[in-house]
C-alpha cells in the first residue's frame, strides 16, 4: 500500500513541476530539440511535416491563428503542414481548439484522453500535451487546447516562439532559422492565467512617423495594417489596443478594421479622453456645436449613442466620462456632480444599446491628469469600472490603491509611457525606456493590486519593440521576472531575435543604451547637459563610441540574413545616439573653443555640421532597410528643440565660427576640486542592511543613471514614522578627511508620491545623531508648469541633500533609514565643500567596505 501510494502521490508532482517549469519560459525559449526522446511529438522530419486539424465550428480567430502556425511550420521548414477542419487522418496530427467550442477536444476530454485541469474555465488559458492514441487511426497527437479563444491562439502562437518564430519576424525584419527536424516535449506544458487581465498597447503620438510610413504602405491608417499590429499583440500574449488617433478614427475609417480586431480577438477601446468607444475625430466629421455637456447634452448623448451601435457585440472597454475637447481640461465651470451625471447618462445608453445590464460591459474610468483631482475630491463611479490610475508621462506612477483600502469589482488599471507629446519636452524619437525602471514601477502598481488593466502609449510602435515585448511578458507573469533577472530577460529576448551565440553582449548593448538614454531624453539633450571641465561630457562620449564599436563588430559576425534586423533593433538606435552626444559634445567644445579664439574653433564648428549631416545619413539608412519597408519610421525630429514641442525638421545648434586672424587668448586650466573633498558612493555599495518584521532591502541591479539602486519590499507596508535604532537602514562606512560641516546628497529616482499623502520621505544620519527626515516631495506636484517636476523628470533624478557634523575625521558610518515605501535610492554623495558641477554627480570614489562576520574592520577604500 506504502508504495501505491507514493506512485500515485508522485504522479500529480511530476506534472506540477513540469507546468511550473513551462510557467518559467517568459520569452520564447526553443524547446523543440533535433533528438527525440521517448514519447516526443514530431512535428517535422524527414521532408514531411504533421498536419494540423481543427473544427470549423470554432472561433474564427482560432481557425486564423491554426494557418499562422501552418505558415510558421513552413517558414521554418520550407514545408507547408496541411491544414484541415476534416476528420483528422495520419500517424502524427497536430489537433487545436477551444474547450466547448470543438467537438475534437471535447471529444477527447469526455474520452480522457486529456485533462482540463488548471485550464476549463480560465481566462486565456491552454494546455499542450501529447496524447498517445487519440482517436481512431491517429497514434500520437500534439493537442493544443484553449479555455476560451485567446487561451487557444497562445497555444498556437508559444509554439510558433518554441520552434523558432519571433513575435517580430515582420515587425523588426527578425529571420526564421531553417530547421529540417521539429520535435515537441511530451510534457505536459501550460503558462497558466496571466496576472494582469487585459494587457495591450495605445498607437500615440503617430505623425509623421507611423502616418508617413502607413501612408505609403497601404493607404493609410487601415485594416491593411492593423492586422499586423493585431497578430503582434498576440504573439506577444496581449489582447488590447487604444488605436491611433491623431487625424484617424478606427471605427470610421476603415469599417473592416473593427470587425477583424473581434476576429482576431483584440479587444478594442478608445484614449483615456475618447469616450464611449467614439473618437476625436469623430466629433469633429459627426458633431455639431461645443463639445460641453451642460450647453449640448442632447447632441453629446446621439453621438455616444452612436459610438456604442458601432461597437454591437465586438469585445470592447468602454471609456467613460469626460475630458475637454483635444485632450484639454474641462472648462472651469466643470464639477463633480457634473461630471457625475454625465457617467450616469452613459450607463444608460449603454444598457438601452446592449439590451443588458450596464455593469456587464467593461468600463474604465481614466484618472488622466486633471480628472485625478476630480477623484481626490470627491468624485466616484460605479464600483463595476475599472479606474485606470495614470503615470506623470514620464513612467512615474501618481497615484495606487491604498493597501487595506476595500476592493473593486471593476479593479485597478495603469495607463503608461514610452512615448509622449507635452512637457517639459516631448521624447518620441528612441526607446529611452531602461526596462529596471519599467519593472520597478510596474511591481509597484502589481504589489498594490493594480491588475484589471495595464495599457502603455507605445508612440509610432517600431522604435519600442523590446520595452513592449518586456511590458507584456511583465503583465502575465510578474512574479518570473524578479529585479535581479531583468538582465537574463533582455538575454533571452536577444537569443530569441539573433540566437545564443552574441545574445549576452547584444543583451547589455541593449540595456546601456537604454540606460544612456534614461539619463536624459535625447530632445533634451543640448550642449550644456554634461560638465566639459570634469571630463564627464568626454566620458558620455567615449562610453557611446564602445557600445557602437561593440554593436558594429557583432554586425559584421552576423549572417547577411539577420542584418537588417539587428540594425532595427540594436544598431540603429546605439548610432544614432553615439552621433548625436558626440554632436552636442563637439558644439560644446566649439563654443568654449571661441570664448578665447582658440585655433580650433572653426574645425569644431565644420565637424559639428558633419556630425548633424551624418544624423540624416544615419535616418535614411535606416530607411533604405528590407527594400525601404521601414520609409519615414525615423521621420521624427529629435535635434534643435527649443519648447516641449517639435517642429518640421532637425535644427542645427548654433555653432560659433571666428573670422581669418582672429589672435587666440591665453587660458587657464580649470582648477580641479580638492582632493578627498568629497565621498561619493553607489547605492548598492552598502556595509550592512538592517532588516525588520516583513521589510527587507533589495539591489535594483542597473537601475538609475549610474551604477544601480535600492529600495525596502514588500512596498504596502506602513510608513516607519520613526526611523532610529533597529529600524530597516542601510550603513556606509566611510572616511572623512576632516572634521566640521558636511553635506549628504542623496541622489534618488523621480518616484511620485503615490499615497497620495504628504510626499515620499527618507531619513539620513552620521554616526549615532538622529535621523533627520526629508520629503522628497515638498512643494512638487506632478504637471507641466511645475518647475520643481520638470527638472526632477528631465534630469531623472531628485536630488535632496541634508546638513550634518562630523566630530573628527577618520572613520564614520552614513546611515540611510526607510520611512515611506517606493523611495529608490541610486547615489550617496558626502561633501565637505562645493560639488564640481556635473549632471550625473561626482563618479563614485569609494565603496563601503562589507562588514565582516565577527563585525570588526577597517574601512575600504578605492
């Protein structure tokens, strides 16, 4: 009996594991080897390939994705697989479809031949599992099942990644590797529900680029493009899209767009100030009179009414209530109890045009910008709406749910930016989205219940395929990707796009240049960002210079094949941002070069106008890619900004050039700071970590603008009103060279105040003093206009220092204490005198050296 039953307790393990195992693969891990072991499914050998069955009666989506897979199979193999809704036939089929919705898998569930545990009644979830003798004259079947339509399209499209089709093959050009031989696992393997339920991506932003470039591939903003954007989302496990919306209207310009989305299963809505799924444009062909519910409410109710009879039965978010027109503020005359009743007028037009409860549509309520004080005031919704909680448009979350606070049944979402069109300056050029950062942000709305809704303004799409690809793997399972594993992740994606061979090295291409860029948008760069005199603009330089050393040396190893990608997504965007610091670094030194007629004035000024020609070289060769398929994707202009907005072209910054004769001045060397005037330490350097009860610190590995950051998880526990003695710090052991006044600098992310409180504080301390706390946030709200905002996201950091004495110099210990949660440590600086001026702080000069077991020791220094 003891044996029985450990067998049959060991058998449920055994599958666990497996789909554990499966629940790991985040991005699409090969896992479809040459050799066959006993029970793998073979899914092409020997010339021939297994043909893949399913029912007509399915979805349709379901019936397209199935021929995505046959097209997959065939680009992989050169064979095309035969596809049939027939009897299937063969010692080896693939068989695909949805639970209640095909006769082939509810057949073989009533037959037990394979289990829908974990799987029935799921949202978007699937199974894949090879079953031995399926049905009358099949021997071994590759099943594909799904919980419901999109839980069966990403079990056809994780297979497609395993054998070796990325998300991007059309989207960045990425190569299919041929393979004669495709055999799957026989392991059972599912990645189980996503965490976050509706996951997709906002087209913003999109003139000239995307407009440009649609135009001339298919006439436009259409269903001729859409359903590339359709089939990408899927492919990387999303399911919804805000279309774009800058001179275009998605259900009125195309009227195929609409119903191939709810075909192919994307669920469809409208921007945060889009209401009731009608866009702006819209209004603008459609409307008459003011767009202002208390002079026009009658027109304003037709219109909407309208918006939800094109919607009909198509799967849909709703976006409620109401903005003032073209993304403004309401009029001042706007109040709750206004806009109160105008959501209340929405409800029942949706209930009178769906002919069901208002609550059984799905409904989001944007707290965008000004209409979060509407909330902070007072205003409420029906608990059935989801409030979808918005960044600053910089990737800095405003407000979360107060842990404790009772439930929603609409739950939380997060509108976010890659991408975005205001101040202090638009950036919509490069991705400058460091993935440390996103995560961080993102675990933070997670941690705090944020999971109906996470939708990011992706800008023009291209530019953004790795930020995407991450936010949408982070919305299914945020829990596989910890803060120390966002590196193995751009690696695998790097594998997935190029193979292993240079994956590491692309991977940290990668993310430094996304780094470099998180530093400071490149539209705000200017001559005068970082310090000539320190040396820190020559560094910026040469630090961009390797990586496009780096990035050119991996093209030339490359296949021909996997070229045109590779320049897309890695090449591309490290070259034109080496050229583009160097270019600001050469105006620079041009204009110090004149203030004393120096004799290399004029050839800094000639290589300056080179380097803005070879920004234009650089565009068009990006253009002239895969037969100019990307033309115009780089029309952007990204040089010469000189408000939050753009203009029609790049602007060559002004450069100074000296007349024939002009007789040099002599210069002095700048007087270089005092030697040990000043400790500078990364965050991550710490002697020791005090932990208490739940709160713990954690390495942020490559997160901020220098080395990497730290912050105290689990972030929904209370403040530490008062910080001293065993309460969670962090301890620096560091020299001082001498007694008397000092400064402490802490260099911190630019988190907002999420609670929504009084602000964000710290407290820092010497030695055995108190610790002194400090708000992060005094006197800053988050806007364009407030000062204090803008330079704190511009700069991407909020620099806040405290006063402090030192008795004696020689050895001393900084202490770093936790009061609120989310604040995010990136740079320690203690300065007994004036700071060289820098933009990233002075480079670390010491490291605080760990403390020895038994607790004694000197302290390091390097």
């Amino acid at each position: 009996m003891k044996t029985i039953s450990f067998r049959l307790f060991l058998l449920p393990l055994v599958v666990l594991f497996t789909i554990i195992s499966s629940q790991a693969q985040t991005v699409g891990k090969a896992t479809a080897p040459a050799t066959k072991s006993n029970g793998d499914f073979t899914l092409a050998a020997a010339g021939k390939t297994a043909p893949i069955y399913a029912n007509a009666s399915d979805w349709p989506g379901v019936l397209r994705a199935a021929k995505d897979l046959q097209a997959d199979v065939e680009r992989v193999t050169k064979i095309s697989p035969r596809f049939s809704t027939e009897k299937p036939a063969g010692a080896e089929v693939v068989l695909v479809g949805t639970i209640g919705k095909s006769p082939l898998i509810d057949g073989l569930v009533k037959a037990g031949k394979l289990s829908t545990a974990g799987v029935a009644g799921k949202w978007e979830t699937f199974v894949r599992q090879v079953v031995t003798d399926p049905m009358p004259g099949v021997k071994q079947a590759l099943v594909i099942a799904g919980s419901d339509k999109r839980g069966t399209i990403y079990g056809i499209y994780d297979l497609s990644q395993q054998i070796g089709v990325s998300p991007w093959y059309w989207w960045a050009d990425v190569p299919v590797k041929p393979q004669t031989t495709l055999r799957i696992p026989v392991a059972r393997h599912t990645l189980g529900e996503p965490a976050v339920k509706y996951r997709g991506i906002f087209l913003n932003d999109e003139a000239p680029a995307l407009t440009g470039w649609s135009k001339e591939k298919f006439g436009g903003i259409n269903s001729k493009m859409y359903v590339h954007v359709f089939e990408l989302i899927l492919r990387l496990k999303g399911n919804y899209l805000w279309p774009a919306m800058w001179g275009n209207a998605f259900n009125d310009d195309d009227k195929l767009s609409p119903v191939l989305a709810d075909e192919y299963g994307i669920v469809m809505g409208t921007s945060h100030h889009e209401p009731m799924q009608r866009a702006q444009q819209e209004w603008k062909r459609y409307g008459h009179g003011p767009w202002n519910y208390q002079t026009n409410d009658t027109t304003l109710r037709r219109f909407w009414r309208q918006g939800i009879r094109n919607m009909g039965t198509k799967e849909s978010i709703v976006t409620m209530a109401m903005r003032g027109d073209g993304d403004e503020p309401m009029s001042e005359g706007s109040n709750i109890a206004l806009l109160e009743k105008i959501v209340a007028d929405q409800r029942k037009i949706l209930a009178e045009e769906t002919h069901k409860p208002a609550d059984q549509t799905p409904q989001l309520w944007a707290l965008y910008k000004e209409v979060q004080d509407y909330y902070d005031k007072g205003m409420r919704v029906p608990d059935d709406m989801t409030l979808l909680l918005c960044d600053d448009n910089w990737g800095n979350l405003r407000k979360l749910p107060k842990p404790g606070d009772a439930p929603r049944r609409g739950g939380y979402g997060i509108y976010y930016h890659f991408d975005y069109v205001g101040g202090p300056r638009s950036y919509r050029w490069l991705n400058t989205n460091p993935l440390p950062r996103v995560r961080e942000q993102m675990h933070l709305a997670y941690e705090h219940g944020v999971k109906q809704i996470w939708i990011v303004n992706v800008g023009d799409l291209k530019p953004m395929e790795l930020p995407i690809s991450f936010f949408l793997d982070y919305a299914w399972n945020p829990d596989k990707i910890k803060a120390d594993q966002v590196a193995a992740y751009t690696q695998r994606w790097a594998s997935q796009q190029f193979g292993p061979k240079h994956a590491a090295d692309i991977a940290d291409i990668l993310a430094k240049y996304a780094k470099y860029n998180g530093r400071r948008k490149p539209e705000l760069l200017d001559a005068n960002t970082y310090s000539l005199a320190t040396g820190e603009w020559a560094k910026v330089v040469t630090d961009y210079n390797q990586l496009l050393t780096r990035a050119e040396a991996i093209n030339q190893q490359l296949p021909a094949a996997d070229r045109d990608a590779f320049y897309e997504l890695v090449l591309h965007p490290v070259q034109a941002c080496a050229n583009l610091n160097e270019l600001y670094y050469t105006v620079a030194q041009n204009r110090e070069a004149a203030k004393t007629n120096q004799s290399n004035t004029n050839a800094l000024a000639e290589k300056a106008q080179a380097l803005f020609a070879k920004d234009a070289e650089i565009k068009n060769r990006y253009h002239a890619l895969a037969g100019g398929k990307w033309n115009h994707m780089m029309d952007q202009m990204h040089i010469g900004y000189t408000s939050w907005h753009d203009e029609k072209a790049d602007i060559l910054p002004q450069v100074v050039t000296l007349p024939a004769g002009a007789v040099p001045m002599a210069t002095a060397a700048p007087a270089a700071p005092a030697a040990g005037a000043y400790v500078s330490l990364e965050a991550e350097q710490y002697t020791k970590a005090v932990n208490a009860g739940p709160l713990s610190w954690q390495r942020l590995p490559d997160l901020g603008r220098t080395l990497g950051a730290v912050s105290t998880y689990p972030t929904t526990v209370a403040p530490t009103e008062t910080p001293g003695g065993n309460s969670p710090h962090l301890e620096y052991r560091i020299n001082l060279a001498q007694a008397g006044p000092v400064t402490v600098s802490a260099y911190l992310a630019p988190t907002l105040d999420f609670t929504n409180t009084t602000g964000l504080r710290y407290a820092v301390s010497l030695d055995d003093e108190a610790p002194q706390i400090i708000n992060l946030h005094t006197g800053m709200k988050s806007g364009e206009g407030n000062r204090s905002w803008e330079r704190i996201v511009a700069n991407s950091i909020n620099l806040k220092t405290s006063q402090h004495n030192v008795a004696a110099a020689g050895a001393h210990t900084l202490k770093f204490w936790r009061v609120d949660p989310g604040v995010v440590l990136e740079k320690l600086v203690v300065s007994a005198g004036e700071l060289p001026v820098t933009y990233l702080g002075p480079p670390a000069n010491a490291t605080s050296a760990a403390e020895p077991k038994n607790g004694k020791g000197s302290v390091g220094q390097r």
